[in-house]
C-alpha cells in the first residue's frame, strides 16, 4: 500500500534508496520517548500529524538534516497526502499539503469461523 503513496509523489520515490533518507512511525516514536525516558518538545510536535483516519499507517521521511521533512498517508477516500513541516524554534510545524488521487487499495478482511 505504501508503495503506490511513495510513487505519487515521485521526486520523494526517487530518494528512497538514499543512505541519507530515514522514517518514522508513531510507533517508533513512542519508542525513542521511551528510551530517552522522558518528554522531548520536537518529537511531542510531531504526534499531533499521526492522528485522524488513514489507511495503514503514516510515516514521516526525513532527507539528509532533518530540517524538513514529509509526513506520507493514505486518506480513507483512497487519496495519498504528504504534509511538508519544518523544524521552527525545537518543534515540527505544517508549512504544506498535498492531496492526490491514490489507487484504491482494497484489504482483506480477516475471516472468522
């Protein structure tokens, strides 16, 4: 699924195999809080972008220094969105969006007996 939300927004897809090119999910950052063991202002700025509906999960990209970076999703009408945010004073702040047409993606349903 994560595939074709990378593959809309091409000029990101073309990075991807960087060295430089990394990922978070909201998963990964309640595990760096824990680790760390105690509340960091830039990574609590970044937990209100993985809230709301979404098809799979969300995942924010960072290329090279983390100055900016791309939170990438699927919208449950099928869409891929990335919000651009900027590091500003210490927290991560939305300064774009963009909505575009994604394929519609279908998931199985577990069955039950």
């Amino acid at each position: 699924m994560f595939d074709d939300v990378l593959n809309t927004y091409k000029y990101l897809n073309t990075e991807k195999d960087d060295d430089n090119v990394f990922y978070f999910t909201m998963e990964d950052l309640f595990h760096i809080i824990t680790l760390i063991g105690e509340s960091n202002e830039s990574i609590d700025s970044l937990n209100q972008f993985f809230i709301g509906k979404s098809m799979g999960e969300r995942r924010i990209y960072f290329f090279g220094e983390p100055k900016y970076s791309y939170l990438l999703y699927k919208d449950t009408s099928h869409n891929n969105v990335m919000v651009k945010l900027k590091r500003v004073g210490g927290k991560w702040v939305e300064i774009g969006k963009k909505v575009k047409n994604g394929k519609v993606i279908e998931l199985d349903q577990p069955k039950c007996n």
